[in-house]
DNA sequence: CCGAGATACTTAACATGTTAAGTGAATGCG
DNA sequence: CGCATTCACTTAACATGTTAAGTATCTCGG
C-alpha cells in the first residue's frame, strides 16, 4: 500500500481533445453537490450499523419516526414528512405492514386514501433503537459544536429555500 | 387544490390501537441528516433535467468529470474520488464502457488493477454538458450567495473531518 | 346522471446504494 | 518453492432513487 501510481494534483493533462480545457469547470471534489454527499454520509456512517442491528433501513426508520409523532397520515403527506417518493414508500410501506411494524386502513371519505399509522409493535422497536440513536447524535453533536450545528442546520435552511421554485415545479419552457 | 390541511372529515379519531407519541424523539425534520438530505436535493433538482437530457445520470456525470481531469486512474482510485462504491462503480463502468464513453487497459504492472481513462467521445460529450451545468452552478451561486456558499463549504468540510474515524473503522466493540 | 379530468396511490423498469461473497492475481513468509 | 493472505476488482442480492404508466376513485361541468 504505498503510493498510488501519481500524483493527480498537479500535471492535469487534459489528454486528446481539448474540448475539456475549452469549458474549464470547478474542481469537481469542491462542488456544492459533493460537499453535501460527503457530509451526509459521513453522518450516517455513524447511524447506519445501529439501525442495520434493528434490521432497520435509514429510510424505514424515517418513516417510523415520522409516524411515532403523529395518530395517522396519508401516504402523500408521510411521503413530505419523510421526504421519500411515492414509490419508494409504497414498496416500504409494503415491507413494514408485513412485519407488523405499521398498521394502514382506508379513509373512509375518500376510498382513494389510506392512513398509515404505527403499531404496538412498531413502538417498541422504536424504543429499542432511539436511546443508541439518540447517543449517536448526541456524540456527533459533542464534535462538531451544538453551535456551529445550529448554524450549519440555518444555512442549509437558507440554501434549500433560496433554491425554491427554481426547477421544482416544471418551467413549462415549451423549448421542444 | 383542495386544502388538505387540519381533518379531512373523518376527524381522525382516537383510533383504538394507535400506539403513536410514545417514543419522545427531536423532531425528526430537524435532524441533520434531513438538512443535509433536503438541501442536497434542492441542488440536485436543478442538475438532473440538464444532464438526463444528454443521457447522463449524476453519477455517469462525476465519473466522467473526474476523468477528465487526468490520463488514467485505477478503479479503486476513482471510486474515492468520484465517491462511489465499487460495486456500483463496477456496473457504472461497463455500461459508459459500452457507450464508447470510456476505456479500459489492464495496468501491465499489475493485472489486477486496469486503468481508466475517458475517451475522445466522452470529452465531446462533457463539452456539450459543461456549459450548461456551469450555468446552473453560477445561477445556484448568485441565488444564495458566494461567500455564502464558500462558508457553508467550510462548514461541510469541518463536519467531515469531525467525524472521521468514528464509525469508519470497526470498532471492535465485542459488546454482543 | 355522465363522462372527462384530476387525485391518490401502486406497478413497472432501470440505475444506484449497500453489504457479502466470489475470482483471479500479487505478496509475504516459512 | 509452496501456500495462506492480501489486493483489486466483479457478481450477487436486496433496498431505494427516479421516472413513466397503470388503476381505482373522486370531482365537476353539462
């Protein structure tokens, strides 16, 4: 395991064409999008071999703590709160019904609708995983500063709002 | 657009097995890894339409920006620097591989390691690609504000480094 | 009433994330 | 030299992301 054949930081031959110099672009690993790749999964790391233990996907924990705050949502407003697809949670919605862990009837008012909400079962779960996830995040806390979290929590806030309605709903640019 | 807001006529009642706000947790949408998850979708949002008109899904397109940067890296090398998993690296490769995007040669060195490098084709495509992601880039940066953004990177970066070395390398707990 | 359009999901199809196992090639050590 | 280990990938299997269709239900104008 010594060094890895170059060195890529310097050199940058950008090789045949120079189709690429002529639309030089950012360092790539410094983009926006990579920045948020890497912070998130340097987060979840920690979360992700507690959950594996439950036999818990991140996202069916989402989506079991969204339902532990609430009697009983609609799958569109779960899929909001939990900020998955319809279709991803429609699969998960599947598995979990499966394994007791949530409980879904349709509304009454409008047969198109079903409540989702969780189990006894789904309960206790959730109380056998939250105190190390709690912990976890507790740590993640400790290092990074409860400050400097609350500030990084504000920008992210910011960004995300300063983005909205940019290519959310469809630009109807008619450009075909 | 029906407001879908309090109750819905059915008044959610009581529900006799809602077993629902038994499990205090933080409110869940203020996690950081949600912040981090919805702000990394804003961005998202805005590259996906671009590149999936060319063909390219995001990770197609980090391969091949990363590829254009130097000759030739081995896989694994790539893998970090792309931030992808191998497996997935793995398939990713074949099928740019495939579309004449790419190409491969095994290190003669080492047989096991084989040496990436975009090709002629893959360059012509990425200066079709680059302007326009750049431009959105720019528009996502005036929206939120370069300094801004460069603190928010610094941020982002610190959080990393936090945490490196916590769940990375097995701890070895034995606590089972 | 009725049928066109809108809604609330669900399925389908393809691509990636994630972990585990497999394969072939180099390395190190006795 | 022989062979167990380690390496550098690749396959496999399952779960989710993402977009497009499909299905049943509801709403509303005529």
């Amino acid at each position: 395991m010594t060094k890895k054949s170059a060195d890529p930081a310097n050199a940058s031959a950008p090789a045949a064409g120079s189709a690429a110099r002529q639309v030089p672009m950012r360092d790539f690993s410094r983009s926006l999008p990579m920045s948020l790749l890497r912070a998130r999964e340097a987060v979840m790391r920690q979360f992700r071999p507690s959950l594996r233990e439950h036999g818990l996907t991140e996202q069916q924990w989402r989506i079991l703590r969204a339902l532990a705050a609430i009697e009983a949502v609609e799958v569109t407003e779960l899929a909001r709160t939990a900020f998955l697809l319809g279709p991803s949670l429609s699969r998960i919605l599947r598995d979990l019904e499966a394994r007791n862990l949530i409980e879904r009837r349709i509304a009454k008012a409008d047969q198109r609708r079903s409540m989702v909400s969780i189990s006894k079962e789904g309960v206790k779960l959730m109380a056998s995983v939250a105190p190390n996830s709690e912990a976890i995040y507790a740590e993640i806390t400790r290092r990074f500063g409860a400050r400097k979290l609350a500030e990084l929590q504000e920008m992210l806030g910011e960004l995300e709002h300063s983005l909205a309605g940019l290519g959310s709903a469809d630009d109807a640019r008619a450009e075909e």
